[in-house]
C-alpha cells in the first residue's frame, strides 16, 4: 500500500475544498430542486461575440497567443480601463492576460507572497484568497466585515490588523458573496492608510461592472498614488456572461506585471486563443451588452430583496454583483443547517454564509442571477419553510 498523504504536499493536505460547490453538487441529484447557489449568469455569451470565436476558429486562428495574450486584446483591455475607470496602463508592459480572473489571483499572490508574509482579507469573501495565500506559504489574515457596516472595509478595521509583516491587502469589491459596494470615500480612507504603511493592493474587481442604482463602480488604483500600488483582477466571466471561455486579467505597475508573466510562462503559457478573439470583440462593441445584463439583474435585485426582506430574512441592500446575504438571525438555525433543512425539506439550494468565512455564519447567500419565474419559485418555497419553523 503506498501511503500517498506523505508525497502529498503540506498546503494541499491543510487546505479545504471550496463550500460553494456542495450544495450544488447535491442538489443536481435530487429532482425539482431550484438551485440559487452558483453564480454563473443564465445568459449564454451575446451573439456577436460567440460569432467572433466561430469566425476565427473557421479561419484557423488555433494557435498559441503571445504569453501576456495578444496585443490587440491588451490595446482593448487598456482602453477599456481608461475609458471606464480613467487608469491608463500601457498595453505592451502592464497587462497580463489570464485563464479567468481566478489565474490573475493566484499570480499575483504567489508572485508577491513570500513565507510569513501576512495578508489582509476582509471576509466574508470569494472562498480563494485564504488558499492561495496558504499555498504560498503567506499568513491569510482575516479582517471581519459586519453587516451594520453593510460590509464595507473601514480604515479602522484595516489599521487594527496591520503588522511589520503584512504586505498585501486584498480588496473584493463589489463583495462576493454579500453584494457589498466601497464608495469613493471608504477608498480613500483605505487608500490613505495603505499609503501610510507601504502595503500593496490586490482589487479584485471582477463585479466592477455589475452596480446598481446610483452606484458606480470605483477602481481602487484610479485614487491618487493608488495605481503604483494596486494590482486590479478583472475578466469576462460575468461582464459578459463568458464564464466558460476561461479569460481574465491583471493590470498593474509593470514591475509587478512583469514577475507575474514570468511565472505565468510557466505555469500556463498563454490564455485561450478563440477566447482572446471573442473577448476583443466584446470590449469593441459590447458596453449594450453590459448594460442589458445589469438592467436584467437589477430587476431580479429588488424581487429577490423585497421577497426575503417581506418573508423574514432580513437582508441589507445590496449594490453589487449578483448575491444578496440574508441574516437567519430570526430563524435561531446556524447557516449550515438552514440550507439542509431548505434544501431537504423545500428543495431550494442556497449557500451557507460559513462557507466565506466564519464571519458569514448566521447568513445565507442566494445568487440572484437567475430566472424571474426561478426566483419566484424560490421565494414562495422559502416562505413557506420559514413560516413553518
Ligand atoms: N473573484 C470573485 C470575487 C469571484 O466571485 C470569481 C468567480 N466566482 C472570480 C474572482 C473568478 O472568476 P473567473 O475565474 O471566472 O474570472
């Protein structure tokens, strides 16, 4: 017998597989489950850009791109940034193109981390930040975020948990998974003290597109003396509903970018080819695109939040990306068993807040990027087993 646990590598072994996913995968078993519990857009990539990625594959366009992707794709890209955000960044030092904005992450991380460094990680959050830190050897630290604060990151918060070791903040704004949004004011309160005690930034800003209301997405290196400082994550996955097509990016001070394409050659070579050409297209002519998706979001936004805030599950409003966080508080269950008992009893799939840290425990997330008549549904069924506890 081969004892494999002792070839395997220490940070692997310690490391926990992701929360998001469990419910879905025993969900997908069951029949008439409505599942709330990924957030992945239900529209399919929009028309002209699938079109591009048929178009040059009949051409024959299957080859390797340039290791930081192509260049027309990175002219766009810095476009983009400055005509959105107004960041200007060279295309040909200061973008890497990625496989999702999931590499762009780990890149940066294992580029900058070293063993002991600490970083800084507000949570609730995206389960990967604390595992890619680990696997770098680094010390995830943990800031707690809180709901009266609608979960936004405060200079105070922040300042607490710095030490002489800590080199990285991560900023993930808009939240996943409480929908959170900084304004421009909460930056500049971070900004200062990141300025003050000589920290990078990693913004992971891959919901920047998805804001609601009067909110407009800040890109954290667009505040003065930020952009020195800042790696800025984006992608295609929920901008243009191209979760797929695997493609991201970073976007940063070249001496950064730089160590990250290094290590990129490496480990993944070039991002997909077709899914380059697509995504020069969509950046070309797809800001309709953009605006219908969010339009569509917006609506199921406030059914959803009307819904849970009228059935019991008090929940703040969230300006961003596709998830609200309802607190369970009235319910007296944890958050893991409220989404078997949900799920057992009602067949309604959710997320347990627990699984973004312990800070999420007491809330649910439900990803609202679904159906009117799916969420419906949903509702109606959540209703009913609240009712009934
Ligand atoms: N960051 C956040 C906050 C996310 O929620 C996700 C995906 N759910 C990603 C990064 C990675 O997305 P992708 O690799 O598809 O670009």
């Amino acid at each position: 017998m081969i004892d494999y646990r002792s070839f395997l590598n220490r940070e692997v072994q310690e490391i926990k597989p992701s929360g998001i996913r469990r419910f879905f995968d025993i969900a997908s078993e069951m029949d008439n489950v409505i599942s709330l519990s990924i957030g992945e857009p239900d529209f399919s990539t929009p028309y002209h850009v699938r079109q591009e990625g048929i178009r040059t594959l009949e051409q024959g366009k299957t080859w390797y791109s340039p290791n930081r992707g192509f260049m027309e794709l990175r002219e766009e890209i810095c476009r983009w940034m400055g005509r959105r955000y107004g960041v200007e960044y060279s295309p040909k030092d200061d973008v890497l193109v990625t496989v999702g904005g999931s590499e762009a992450l780990d890149m940066c991380i294992r580029s900058l981390v070293s063993p002991g460094d600490e970083v800084l990680i507000p949570e609730p959050s995206f389960v990967c930040y604390v595992p890619l830190t680990q696997m770098a050897r680094g010390v995830p630290v943990v800031i707690e975020t809180k709901a009266e604060d609608h979960f936004r990151l405060t200079a105070q918060a922040l300042r607490e948990k710095i030490t002489p070791k800590t080199k990285l903040l991560i900023l993930p704004y808009p939240n996943n998974p409480t929908g959170a949004v900084m304004r421009r004011e909460d930056l500049e309160a971070i900004a200062q003290v990141v300025e003050e005690k000589n920290l990078l930034v990693l913004s992971d800003e891959i919901y920047g597109e998805l804001t609601y209301g009067h909110q407009r997405h800040v890109c954290f290196a667009s505040l003065p003396g930020m952009r020195e400082r800042t790696i800025v994550v984006n992608g295609f996955s929920k901008m243009f509903a191209m979760t797929g097509w695997r493609l991201g990016f970073a976007v940063g001070p070249r001496e950064l970018i730089g160590p990250m394409t290094k290590l990129h050659q490496y480990a993944i070579m070039s991002a997909p080819t077709t899914a380059q050409y697509a995504a020069t297209e969509a950046l070309r002519n797809g800001d309709g695109d953009i605006e219908y998706m969010r339009e569509q979001y917006d609506m199921r936004r406030r059914l959803i939040v009307d819904g849970l805030n009228r059935i019991g599950l008090p929940c703040f409003e969230p300006e961003g990306a596709f998830y609200v966080f309802p607190s369970l508080a009235k319910t007296g269950m944890d958050s893991e068993t409220f989404c078997e008992r949900l799920l057992q009893e009602e067949r309604v799939a959710v997320v347990p807040g627990s699984a973004f840290g312990d800070c999420g425990e007491g809330f649910v997330r439900i990803s609202y990027c679904y159906s009117i008549k799916h969420i419906t549904e949903a509702l109606r069924r959540m209703e009913r087993f609240v009712n009934r506890l």
